[in-house]
C-alpha cells in the first residue's frame, strides 16, 4: 500500500490516445524516443509496485535521459518524480508518513532483501546490456558502484523534485499533480529538517489553482497544509490553514454546516497560537502569542460552541476570554463580552466543574481572579474585646522541648519558614472572624460581586457570603470578608468564591499573582463567652491611649467638681453562648501632671460574683465610685483680694512667695469682663482618665486556660469647686487645741456653702472668698512610723519625708471634715487641706512631745474659766510634765510671775503687795525620763480681790537650746480672788 501511494497518479497518462499506426510508421526518431521513454517510466511505475526498487531506478534513469532528449515535459516530470520516490525509498525504509511512519516500521516494513530483488541486468545501467553473462550474473564487482550512482543522493532528490514541479506547472490540467509532488518533497524536506526549503514548497502549493473542488475537497486540502507545516514546524502557520478548514466546515454554500467539525478543528488550532483552555498557563509570567489573534479564535470558539447548541461550553470559552485577555480588551470590548457574558449566564450559570467533550477532552474551570484582582490578603485578630489571652500560668506548658539548647539555628529556621504562613493570633470557635482583601476593580463600569465568600480547610467554618459594588477603576478598596469556626483546630484560608456576571469562582491564594499575604493559618481555641458592658454614664468623644499599647473597647465621660464622689453602674451582659464564671476587675490610672489625693476608683466586686456563674443573657451589676479629689491649694489667677471684707491676710500664703494679683469680687467687677476672666473658665478643667480592666472567662476556653480582657476607658473632667487661698493658725486658750484658719474661694458660677465638722455652714456666692476659722484638737504625729525607709520602700530621706507629711496631711483632713455643697445644682463634695499645710502650720497644729499641766487647788488651768480661790488663805500651786518623746528631758527651773491686765493693753506687774508666794516663786523639775512624769508644788497668796494671771516662764539656760520652742508651751492661768462670804 505504501508503494502504491508514493507512484503518481500517472498511468492514465500511458493509455492517452495514439496516433494511427500508418502515422507512426511515418513518424521520425523523436517519436520514437518519445514513446521508448514513457514505456521505460511505465515499468519503473509497476517495478517500483512489486518492490524492484533497484529495477525502478534504472527504468526511471533511461527514461528521464529519452524524454528530456525529446522535450517531453509531462513525463519527463513524472519520470523525476518516480525516481525522487524509488530514491526516497532507498534512503528512508521507513516511509516520510511523519507519526504514521513508525507504525509502517512495525507493522508493514519492507524486508531487507526486498531492495536487492532485481531482474538481471538492471545493475547495469551505465554499461553495455550485452556484456551480461548467460544466468544474468555478472561477477564484476563494479556493480555496487553502479547501483550507488543510479540512486540519488538526498540533496538531489529535492533538486529533481523541483524540477519535476517546473515541468507540471507548464500544463493548466496538471494542478492535482503538481499539488501531490509538492507534498511529497515537503515530507522529504521534513525528515532532512529542511524547513525553510519545505515552506517555500508549501507556499508554492497554496498557489497552484486546483479547478472545481468540492466543499469536503477544499477542507481536505487546508487540513493537509496544516498537517504539512506542522510537520516542519511551522506552528502558528498550521493554525491558520486549520482554522481555514475550520471555517471551510460551516461556509455558506453548505446546506448543512459542520458546526462540531468546525469546533474540533477550532480547538486543534488553539497550540499554534500558543493558546491553552487552562488559565493556570497564564499565571506563568509574561503573556505569550498574538493577543489580538487569541481573542478572534476564543470568539469563534464561543459562537461555534453555542450554535451546537452547548450553552455551557460558550460560558466556559467566553470566561476564559474575560479573564486571560482581559488586559487587552477595549473599554467598549470589556462592556460588550460583560454583556454577552451575562446573557450566557441567564440560561446557564458558570460552574467550577470540569467540563468534559465527547471526544474525551476536558476543560479546566476558570476562576474570575480577576474581577475583582485582589492584591492584598490579611487574616485580622479579634477586637481587643474579644480577643483571647494565655494565663501566664500555663504559658510554659506548651514550650517544645526537641532541643536541649536555648538557640538552634535549625529550629529558628523552621520557625522562619512557619511565621510565613501561621499568624501569631488565635481566632475563637463560633465567634465571627474577619479577612481582609485589598481589591481593584479594573472594568470601566461598576462591577457588582455577589456571594463573596471565604474558602477554607482544615476546621469546619461557615462563610457568611457578602455583596459588594465596586466603583468603576476604583483603586484599591478593602473589603472584609466573615465567617464562622464551628469546631477547634488549625484553619487556613485557601481563597474566596465569587459571583460575577453569572460565573461562580473558587479562587485560590495560590494562583493570584502578585498578593502580599502575611499568612494564611491560624490556630482556633475552644469557645469563650462574650461580655458586654454598658454604663450609667454618657459616651466620651475622647479616645483614651495608654502608653501600654491596649485597646479601649469602649469610652465615657463624666464632669465632676473638684472633691465630688459620682458613682458609676457597670451592666455586665453575657451576650455569648458559653457562662461567664470569671471575673477580675483592675485599674490603671494614667498618667497626670495632677497630685491626686485618696481613692479614685473603688468597688466592691463580692456582689456582683455572688450572681456567677452569669449564664448567656443574664445581666449582672457593678457599682464603681469615682472620686475626683485634687489639690485644694490657690492658682495665682484665682487669688481674691480679702481687703474688701476687712479680713487680715496675715497668715501664710500657698502660692508663691511674691505679690500675687488678685481679681475683684464679683460685686464689683465690670459688666464687660473679659472671656478670659469668666469664674469658671474652662481653662481651669482638669482632667483625669483612667482605664477599668474585666477579666473574665468560661465555658471550654476557661478549661484550656484562656480568658478575655475587656477595657473601659474613663474620661474625668474636673471642675475647680473652692480653692484655700491662705491658711494659718491661730493658738486657743488650751494648748491641746488651736484655730486653723483657711480662706475658702468658691471658683463656681453657683452660690456654695462650706462646713467642716462641729462648725456652721460658710456661704460663699460665686467668685467670693471668706475666711474659715476652725477649732481643732491638736494631733499626735508621733504616732506615724518613722522607720518606713528601713525595708527600702522609700530611696532617700527626701521621699521619706514627703510621705510623712501626706500621712499627716490625710490625718489632719480625716479630722476637719470640710464639705462643700451647690444647693442649686444638688451637688455635694469634699474639700482636703492634703497637700497645703506647710511644715510651720504643722508644727503649730501638732501636739507638743512634753505636755504641761498648771493646776490650781487641783483644777486644771486649760480653758477660758478661771479658778476661783478666796484672799486671805493660801493657793496650792502644782505643774507636772509628762515625756512623750523618745528622749530624756530637763532638769527645768520655772519662775511664776503674776500680773494683771487691765484690757487696754497695759499690764501691771507690781504685784509685790497684792499678791505673796509661800515659799519660792521659782519652781524646779528634775530630769524626765521618755514615758515618764515629774511635777513641782508651790502655793499662793492672794491678799486682795481681783483677776490675776500668773505667766509661768522658764529660766535661762535651764531650758535644752537643741529642743524646739513649741515644746514649752505651758498654759496661761486666770485666777480670781474672791473676798470671804460673810
């Protein structure tokens, strides 16, 4: 069969009507030769058809040398071409059949003595015939030599087949003919690697003119074009013939056109425009091939898919089209295939399945990776709310042990390799988890994502789908994409699913090119409840930040007077589906400029744990007292000149030591003051924030050790209430108390009354200032540790010293009792002298270490009574001194003087007839020692009637220099002398 296909069609040319034999024997030699030579190419056709192959290539020798001599051109092209084949033959066995020739190899090969079988004398072309013996054997053995020249070499097989394609294109009816040798010589070139030469071969056979073909002819002849420059490799060339014959199929002139024929040729076009049906080919870099060229095929494609009658393979073609060209086409182009798309997708929707054609070819799904294209991917922790914690106690229950060492390179490699993927943070089971994508919209038109949704494996987690509408060429715009895990484990983001135009998409983080991700697994802890807290006090606008990094989940504010307490109602919710049996509650205070004095926050959390464990939608309680309580003391631009109410401002002043400028009272001041003067001005808030922590857990998460952190942040402003512009002290008549005096400025716009404990109530109108005198007992402050810096709490005598006095200062004020209230405004508060008594004040408000005592006929000489004794008789005069501090004192030697004030500021101490000592009028103590009490006696008498008072003084030099002088403080005696009773 083989043989068969490779002689031309030349037989028809032998039996061609022959002049009549009257004629020939007429005719000359030229006739002759004529005929000698195509009866010589005739049998080497049928020598060449029983496998002769040597006896083929003399026959085709002498005939080519006779039809050349008589210009025979048709045979004489005919005669080269056989001998092209018998050469052909002989120097590739195995056929030029292209993939059909390794079958021919196995199945149907020549054998190898086929190629010597040859009629005797056929070795003998180029020498005398009659030189053969008689059994046609001739034992010279120039005979190969012989053969080897009548065969022809591969160079000149191509040579004679072009001139055999000279010869037929001289004749008009030899177009089929010239057409297969063409082909022919295109094999030959192909098995050679000739592939120019080839294509100049085919291209010639694109030209010859073949008359009145039919419709399966014409598409025959472009399928074999296509098969023939592929075959040299000419890919893209191939395409175009097959999509020639492709077209060929469904030509109008046909009844009833090939429209699968036309599809299948379509899709063998699809290599040689370097096209593929998977759009993961088109994540590799670079776009390769004709993009304008791809996007006609593709169109092509999808029409001749619909006019199948196949919707499916047109919304599969026509997705891949938008998706991989989708860089190339024109606005007008996006809007048209869109639109085209979307008309698909009405009747069938675009799936992600694998699409399989009868031929068993199959077709990949496309995802719309595209539309949107997404070039960010973020896996978002919880809020700070809800975000879970590791108790410290159990965080080194899960450090690995694989390595003995501290460092190792290798596990810090490893560990390197997994910070790519696994993120540091924990998402919770069955509280709703976010993902966040950056995406672009690069369509010229809104563009309307439906069903967006994330794709995940490894827990089981429900996706809550999303709808979005990008604007058109939006730019990056973040879209946040939830679910929720339903069960504990490790979960890794895979990718979103996407409706667009009608297409379902699963797009994998794998196949986008170009997306920063900063991992896609995270690690899901069991499931913890989820507190809510809501508050009796407004939300705040300020945002409070604490130096410490954490989140405030939620801000409220509130307004108070300096000294005012305001409580705080905390609901507590459990808004989750686990029971909250935890709770913590801490406070930080930030930090301020501000001196802040006593508690600021303070709760009792005992009832509010009675109610747990607080199952879901339960509601608990708690009540927090704020309490802005800050310093008292008088700013420079709030002074208010006390000279108007004829008060004494003799005192000591607590602001600085120069002359302060004070306003005038309200009374007097002008009805255009300033804004900036106004009492009240809010220049003067003051503010205090703090941040309230709930710890709290329940349910699995707790059993894990995990909890949550709630912050609420609070936002205090204060408003100055009253101010103690001066303080001083004044001594009382006993030395165990004195008066403290305080000058109290209400800074409110409101009128406020002042009270302290056992005295009336201070009104003060707004921007007025009054003094305040307050009788107080003396305190003890030996009382206070001195050694508080011997276990290191304090650095130095400085801190030591600075909390002495607060401690002094909190006892003094516990004491004093000052309140303040606006009855206007239903407001009330406190006022602390914490922070402005300054070391003279309380030296004069503390008790003396040595305590005197003065009795006169054994009544206590300390108040304002004085004692009562008759003239005449003698007065029993007693001073005892009790040690009270760590030290031993005296001796002392006293000296009574008595006088007599007449009330005008004259004193008379000429009292030597008036009134006479029994004995000494000087007193001695010994020494006494710490705890312990000494006393001296002496008597009186008093020779007239009267109110004598009798200073009792210490001698020089009797008193210890290196002690203070507030330690001999004794008290003053009044004594009236009363004449007998008759």
């Amino acid at each position: 069969m083989f043989l068969i296909l490779l002689v031309p069609f030349f037989f028809f040319l032998f039996f061609l009507p022959y002049r009549p034999v009257s004629v020939l024997l007429g005719l000359k030699r030229h006739y002759k030769k004529r005929c000698q030579g195509r009866m010589r190419k005739h049998v080497g056709d049928l020598c060449l058809q029983a496998g002769m192959l040597q006896d083929s290539l003399v026959h085709y020798h002498m005939s080519v040398e006779l039809l050349r001599s008589v210009n025979d051109f048709l045979w004489l092209g005919a005669a080269l071409e056989g001998l092209c084949s018998a050469s052909v033959i002989y120097h590739y066995p195995g056929g030029t059949g292209g993939k059909s020739r390794a079958l021919r190899l196995q199945g149907s090969s020549l054998p190898a003595e086929a190629a010597n079988r040859h009629r005797p004398g056929a070795q003998e072309v180029l020498i005398d015939p009659g030189a053969l013996t008689t059994n046609g054997i001739n034992p010279d053995t120039s005979a190969e030599i012989g053969r080897a020249k009548n065969c022809l070499s591969p160079e000149d097989i191509i040579d004679k087949y072009k001139e055999a394609i000279s010869y037929y294109s001289k004749y008009k009816n030899a177009g089929v003919i010239e057409l297969e040798a063409c082909v022919k010589a295109v094999r030959v070139l192909a098995i050679q690697k000739r592939s120019m030469e080839a294509s100049e071969f085919l291209q010639n056979a694109v030209y010859i003119n073949l008359r009145q073909l039919s419709e399966e002819e014409k598409i025959q002849r472009y399928s074999i074009l296509s098969e023939l420059y592929q075959l040299i490799g000419f890919h893209r060339k191939s395409a175009f013939f097959k999509r020639v014959a492709a077209m060929q199929c469904v030509a109008p002139s046909i009844a009833e056109p090939g429209w699968r024929a036309c599809y299948k040729l379509l899709l063998e076009t699809l290599p040689g425009y370097s096209l593929s049906l998977d759009p993961k080919d088109f994540n590799k870099g670079t776009h390769r091939g004709w993009a304008a060229v791809q996007m006609r095929l593709l169109h092509e494609l999808v029409y001749a898919s619909r006019r199948m009658g196949n919707p499916a393979l047109s919304v599969r073609h026509l997705s891949f089209l938008l998706q991989t060209m989708l860089d190339f086409l024109s606005d007008q182009e996006k809007k048209d295939v869109t639109q085209s798309l979307e008309n698909y997708t009405s009747k069938c929707p675009g799936t992600m399945e694998l699409l399989t054609l009868p031929d068993g070819l199959t077709l990949p799904p496309v995802p719309f990776t595209k539309l949107p294209i997404v070039k960010h991917v973020k896996l978002l922790s919880l809020p700070a709310s809800l975000r879970p914690h590791k108790m410290k106690s159990l965080l080194g229950q899960n450090v690995s042990a694989k390595s003995p060492f501290i460092y190792s390179p290798i596990i810090a490699h490893n560990r390197g390799e997994e910070k790519n993927k696994k993120i540091d943070f924990q998402w919770v089971q069955g509280d709703v988890c976010e993902v966040q994508l950056m995406v672009y919209n690069p369509m010229p038109f809104e563009l309307r994502v439906e069903n967006m949704g994330l794709l995940t494996s490894g827990v089981e987690f429900e996706a809550l789908p999303a709808a979005l509408s990008l604007p058109a060429e939006s730019g990056l715009y973040p879209v946040t994409l939830v679910g929720v895990p339903q069960t504990t484990g490790t979960i890794t983001v895979n990718g979103y699913r996407t409706t667009v135009f009608g297409v379902f998409s699963d797009c994998l983080l794998d196949n986008l090119l170009g997306v920063k991700t900063s991992g896609s697994t995270v690690e899901v802890i069991p499931a913890l409840p989820r507190l809510q807290i809501s508050t009796s006090l407004p939300r705040s606008a300020h945002s409070l930040q604490p130096s410490s990094g954490d989140e405030i989940s939620t801000n409220v504010s509130v307004q108070l007077y300096n000294g005012e307490t305001q409580q705080l109602i905390i609901t507590l919710e459990n808004i989750g589906m686990e029971p909250l049996e935890t709770l913590e509650v801490t406070s930080k205070i930030l930090p301020t400029k501000e001196k802040l004095y006593g508690d600021f926050l303070n709760w009792k959390l005992e009832e509010t744990l009675a109610q747990f464990p607080l199952q879901p939608g339960k509601v608990a309680t708690l009540a927090i007292s704020i309490k802005a309580k800050l310093d008292f003391s008088c700013q420079e631009n709030l002074l208010q000149d006390l000279s108007d109410d004829g008060i004494s401002v003799s005192g000591f002043p607590l602001s600085s030591p120069f002359r302060q400028v004070v306003r005038p009272r309200v009374e007097n001041r002008p009805a255009t003051a300033p804004e900036g003067s106004k009492v009240g001005d809010l220049s003067h808030l003051k503010t205090l924030e703090a941040v309230l922590n709930f710890k709290y857990s329940g349910g699995p998460g707790h059993v894990e050790g995990y909890y949550r952190n709630l912050s609420l942040g609070l936002h205090v402003e204060v408003e100055p209430s009253v101010f103690f512009t001066r303080v001083s002290t004044l001594p009382a008549t006993s030395t165990r108390q004195c008066h403290l005096l305080l000058d109290v400025f209400n800074s409110t716009e409101h009128e406020l009354t002042v009270s302290a404990r056992r005295n009336e109530e201070l009104i003060l109108h707004a921007g007025e200032c009054q003094r305040m005198a307050i009788q107080v007992d003396k305190f003890n402050f030996e009382s206070i540790p001195e050694s508080l810096g011997e276990n290191g709490q304090f650095a130095n005598p400085k801190q030591l010293e600075e909390e002495r006095q607060e401690a002094r200062g909190l006892e003094i004020n516990s004491k004093l009792d000052i309140h303040w209230r606006i009855p206007s405004l239903k407001r009330s508060g406190e006022a602390s002298v914490e922070g402005l008594l300054n070391q003279l004040v309380l030296e004069h408000l503390q008790l003396a270490p040595l305590q005197w005592d003065v009795l006169v006929d054994g009544q206590l000489c300390d108040c304002d009574a004085a004692a009562a004794c008759p003239v005449g008789d003698p007065v029993r005069l007693e001073v005892r001194l009790t040690n009270r501090s760590p030290r031993c004192v005296g001796p002392f030697a006293l000296t009574v003087v008595p006088f007599q004030d007449h009330q005008n500021g004259v004193r008379n101490y000429d009292l030597q007839d008036t009134v006479s000592f029994v004995g000494s009028s000087t007193f001695h103590l010994e020494a006494v020692q710490p705890s312990g009490q000494s006393a001296c006696l002496g008597a009186l008498l008093f020779l007239y009637t009267g109110d004598f008072f009798l200073h009792i003084r210490f001698q020089e030099g009797s008193r210890s220099k290196e002690l203070p002088p507030s330690w001999f403080c004794l008290p003053s005696v009044h004594v009236r002398a009363l004449g007998a009773q008759a």
